[in-house]
C-alpha cells in the first residue's frame, strides 16, 4: 500500500560509472523493412491514445494522423545523450529536450529488472512509474512506492487526509498535495508538477499522465485491462514501447525526431543472447519479484509455521474448502503479482509502529492465486447483525457474547458478495467472497476484522484501535491436544 511501505531493495538501479556517448551514426532510409513497419505501427497506436484527456478514461473523437505512417525512419547505431555531471542513473529523461529520445539511455544494453526501478522525478523523492496509488480504508490514507532522490534509498510517500474534504498532504515536510475526485487521483508536487492516477479495469490506480510547471505532457498508455504499462507519449509525439518477454521488459523501442528526420531505436534488456528472438508480448504483466520480499523495516521477518497453521484455521472457519486465508501479515505466496508478499506492521522511516493493512485483518481467497471463488461462511452465536451490506464496501456486522476464546466481539466481513444467512451446519452461510471493493478481474477475496465491543461498522480512523488480533480470537481452536 500501498498498498505499500512494502519495499524492501531495489537491485541494480543505478549505474555511478560514468561512460563515454557516441555521435549518431544514421543508416539510409530503411522504412521498407518489416520491423520498422511494424514499430511505425506500434508507435502510431501509441500516438493516438495520447489524444486521450490526462485524466479521461474516454477516447476522443478525433481521427489519427494519417500522416504518421509516412514518416521517414532511420536506425540509430548509436546515441548521443547529454547526461548530466553527476547523474546517479543509467537514464535520463528529455522531457523538455525535444531533439533527443524521451529517455535516454547511458548504455547500449540494459540491466534486468528495469520494470522495477524506472521512475520519474517526484520533488525529493522518485515515483517508481510501475507500481500503483494505493489507498488504505483502516487508516484513511494514500500510499505510494518510490526511491530517494539519488537512488539509493526505498520510500514509501504517505498522504493523511487535510482538513479539507478529499485533499490529502504527504507526510514528508507537507510538499506532496493530493486531491481526491473519485475516479481520478491528482498528486501536485510543490514545482507545480501533476500526477494524474485513474482506475483501471484491473481496480488499481496506475498513473495516466504527468504534466510538469512548463505544460511538457507524458501519457502512460496501458493494455486494454489495465494490468500492464504498454508504452509512454510526449505532446511531441515521441514513444516509449515496452516489450515483454517472459513476464519482463525484454526490450524498449523508442521513436523520436532529430533534424527534421525520424528515428527509431531499440534497447535489449538483459541477456543479450536473446536479443534476436524477443517477441513483442503484451498478454501478461511484468513480475515485480523485488517487491514480494520482506522489506527490511518489517515489524515480523518471517512466516513461520505458527503463522501458516493459524491461516489454515482461519480458511477453515470461514472459507470453503479451497479457500485460503491471510490473516497474520503475509499474502498467500501465490497471490501473482496483486499485492507484495508482506503488509502488516512495518517502522516508519521517523521510528514509528504503522499498522499494515493486514494488521489485525484477514483477507479470504477462494485459493492461493486469488483467482478462485468461495463461498463465505461465519462461526454461530450471533446475536445481532446489520440487515444488509454496506454500500461502499459491501461490509456487513455480527456481535458475538462469545466468539472463539474471547467476549463481547464485533465480527466484520467486507466484500460480501450475493448476500443471505443461512445455516449450515456449525456454521452459517453470509454469501461469497468478492463483493463490492472485493473484486477485480486479477484477484477477489474478502476482508475480515474483529473489534473489541459491539461497535457496529467503526468509523475508518477508530477502527486500528478497536481491532483484535485474529489469531488470538481462535488461538485455543489452534492449540494440539496432548
């Protein structure tokens, strides 16, 4: 959340050694080729989707230009950057440097794990341009991966909530504004810089657009379900194409103009071997491994078999018999590439507890990809409950007298999906999992949390305080006889 202080290293994102820069060596005219036709098309789609509002999930109207496909391209051997004195990355982005490509790049070859370290300047802090905008319900605030100014650090940029009604300031020196209107998220850093994140069909928040104090304006172009970053486009029309091969950037194509003549170039990231036979694969979304690992500032280090045996319990209590549960901090392994491995308490960078959003909470899947449905199932011995689910998050409450080996508890299911009570055996049936906020096509599950007291649905800022640890409710359930 994060959806995230979840970082824990970025591997190789910086390249401190300084490197000598080629003057182009341009080919003759070579647009008959196939590759070039093709990338001349991949470039056009990318160009019309910049005719985009940066903030609008609609498209516009207007006709591409058909121009585009006439346009004389020439392969760069090499590439003449202009790479500041004591740059700390292996790239440089040319926003306002119209002649050369919009990212330029300090070496003929690229290092691996390039999906996880791009990022892109953000006051003192660098928005890693991959990763999402992500909201906590518990806590009332926005999460954002990035990495410190000069690359050597991982940060998580945390906006709490102003006085006024959906604005949001970061918490490092109040520089980062955020503006909620709903579907569209607006970050203003204090240059006059925006970053525009809308919602896709993957439910996530990815950045839709920058545009920076001098009006230079980036369009992020994503897959048609939102899951993969497809390639960026400058208001001057230059490209950025990403190319995947087996779940990672094998490749970046870029198109720009230099001298009235256009030039296309592309850079092989990784194993140089496979350069020749890179497909140009968008089907599947890059993995961000770096991000499934423990982070270094995690309260809890290790998922033992405590842990896994207190998730299975939980599964068994309130899953079917498929169902998978988190409720000690840890995602299931096999969550894909929808959250990181860890989201419970983590120290923040000023020494301080922040709850994670699995902290004291279960999430429920149908199995351990997430992919899979389950029905939802609570213990007996309710006595009173909330007519219907809520209508933001499809919540719904039960108090128990009793409920495990304690008393005088709240039982709160979020998600809730086809919604009914009815009684199965020693337990009773509430629906299935991934109702409203539960469900997206990369994952559904439900949330689950229990408060001390019978409190009803807390507001979102009392409810850290009031929740029980959902081990401890079921932790004599776990104990081995003998």
């Amino acid at each position: 959340m994060h959806r995230k202080n979840y970082i824990s290293s970025l591997s190789d994102i910086s390249d401190l050694r300084s490197q000598k820069c080629e003057i182009p060596n341009l080919t003759s005219e070579i647009s008959c080729h196939r590759p070039i036709r093709l990338a001349l098309r991949l470039a056009s789609v990318i160009i019309f989707a910049a005719s985009f509002a940066i903030g609008a999930t609609k498209p516009s109207d207007a006709n591409p230009d058909r121009g585009a496909s006439r346009a004389r391209a020439v392969l760069a051997k090499s590439l003449a950057v202009e790479p500041a004195v004591s740059a700390q990355f292996n790239y440089k982005w040319n926003v306002d440097n119209r002649q050369f490509p919009l990212l330029s790049f300090f070496s003929e070859h690229l290092k691996p794990g390039l999906d996880q370290s791009l990022s892109y300047p953000m006051d003192q802090f660098r928005f890693l341009i991959f990763e999402t905008l992500d909201y906590d319900d518990a806590r009332a605030r926005y999460f954002l991966p990035s990495i410190s100014g000069d690359g050597k650090d991982v940060h998580l940029i945390e906006f709490e909530p102003t006085q006024t009604k959906n604005n949001f300031v970061s918490i490092d020196e109040k520089k980062l504004k955020l503006i909620d209107d709903g579907s569209q998220k607006t970050i203003r850093a204090s240059d006059g810089t925006r970053y525009v994140f809308v919602r896709y069909p993957d439910g996530e928040f990815h950045c839709a657009g920058i545009r920076d104090a001098g009006n230079n304006q980036l369009n992020f172009i994503y897959t048609s379900n939102g899951s993969m970053l497809h390639g960026v486009v400058d208001s001057a029309g230059r490209t950025i194409t990403f190319n995947y091969a087996d779940d990672e950037i094998g490749s970046i194509t870029q198109t720009w103009t230099a001298n009235a003549t256009g030039v296309q170039k592309t850079w092989i990231v990784g194993d140089q071997s496979a350069a020749a036979s890179l497909p140009l694969n968008y089907s599947r979304a890059p993995g961000f491994t770096s991000f499934k690992r423990v982070p270094a500032n995690a309260v809890v280090q290790e998922y033992t078999a405590e842990m896994a045996a207190s998730d299975k319990v939980l599964a068994q209590v309130f899953g079917g018999p498929n169902a998978v549960a988190a409720g000690n901090g840890f995602e299931p392994a096999g969550l894909a590439d929808s959250y990181p491995r860890y989201r419970g308490d983590i120290i923040g960078d000023d020494g301080k507890l922040r709850r994670g959003h699995l902290s004291y909470a279960v999430h429920l899947y149908g199995n351990s990809s997430g992919t899979g449905d389950s029905p939802l199932y609570i213990p007996n011995g309710f006595t009173m409950h909330s007519t219907q689910p809520s209508p933001t998050d499809a919540a719904v409450t039960f108090y128990y007298p009793k409920l495990g080996n304690l008393t005088d508890v709240t039982l709160a299911v979020f998600h809730v999906a086809d919604f009914e009570i009815r009684s199965e055996g020693d337990r009773v049936r509430i629906g299935n999992i991934g109702g409203m906020g539960g469900s997206t096509p990369l994952y559904r599950h439900s949330h689950i949390e229990f408060y001390q007291g019978n409190t009803g649905l807390p507001a979102a800022d009392a409810r850290t305080r009031l929740r029980i640890d959902p081990a401890a409710v079921f932790a004599r359930i776990m104990q081995p006889e003998g």
